[in-house]
C-alpha cells in the first residue's frame, strides 16, 4: 500500500504543510488526499473476488489488498460468548472467500465495525455474535459473514455452506 495514506506524517512535505497550514486547511488537504489518492489492490486479487457479493468492502472508500478463494473449506466463527478465551465456535464447510482491505485514512476501527453491521443488516444478515470493534459473525441462509477488524485494516470471511450431498474437496 502506498505509505501515504498509512502515515502521512512520515512525508516532509505533510510534515510541513502540519506545521504550516491553518489546522482547518491542513485537515481539508487530508481529507482531499484520502478521497483522491486510492491504491488499487493487485490485478489477481480483485479477479479472484468479484463475484463475491462483498467485493468492494463494507466500508465505502476501502481498498481491496488480498483475496483468496476456495471450492470448499472448513472455518471456525464465533457464534457465543462461552468458557475460556475462544468462546463458543461453530465449524462452517463450504465455498470460502477471504479478502483484505485497507480501510480509508481516517476512519477508525469503531466505525469500520458500525458501518459493516450496518451494510449486513441491510443486506438481510443476522447479526449471530459481535465482540466489538474486533469480531463481528452474521449468517443468512447457508451463508456465513466473519469480520476481523484490526484498525487500519480489516478481513471479511464469507463462507456458504455445502448441502449434504457436496463433497468437493
């Protein structure tokens, strides 16, 4: 990813502009970086994504940096808090995307997670566990949604489960 929109303060010229601008208009020339200046995640991650029906991110703004797909996996989700440090999981086996993204400069991991609850209520997930602002599980159907939040970055896990008779491994 490009180091600018991760730390601007290392740049000189950021350094300056600091130091120099009003507050408002260094502020301003930020924002204008962050909506302007977008890194595009590499060719065969966005191709392995886009039929995923989370592809562009929850969080509008947010840049697409891996993803990996697979025909049939098992992934453990959260589904209750429980004894120890795990909690209670479920085991989901079926299709499986993974994907990272980088979340816009500016916006915090609190509001990464509002706003991807958010987006999955009105996609019609339920909300099945949510251990704020780092994990976050909704299911709909035979489909299982995973948010990893980490700050500046976060993962989606989207697994639909195999039927019975599905045995593609």
């Amino acid at each position: 990813m490009n180091p600018l929109l991760r730390d601007p303060r290392g740049f000189p010229w950021v350094r300056w502009a600091s130091q120099t601008l009003p507050p408002a208009a260094f502020a301003g020339l930020m924002i204008l970086l962050g909506l302007t200046l977008r890194v595009s995640g590499p060719a065969s991650a966005l191709n392995d994504c886009k039929d995923s029906p989370f592809a562009a991110g929850t969080v509008p703004g947010s840049t697409l940096h891996r993803c990996e797909s697979e025909p049939m996996r098992i992934l453990r989700v959260p589904v209750a808090e429980g004894l120890g440090v795990g909690g209670t999981a479920r085991a989901v086996r079926g299709s499986y995307v993974h994907q990272e993204f980088d979340a816009p400069f500016g916006v915090g991991e609190d509001e990464i997670f509002r706003e991807t609850a958010s987006t999955l209520e009105e996609a019609g997930l339920s909300i099945v566990y949510q251990h704020p602002p780092e994990l976050l599980t909704a299911r709909r159907g035979q489909t299982w949604y995973l948010l990893e939040n980490n700050g500046s970055y976060y993962g989606q896990t989207i697994v639909t489960e195999a039927g019975p008779g599905d045995s593609k491994e």
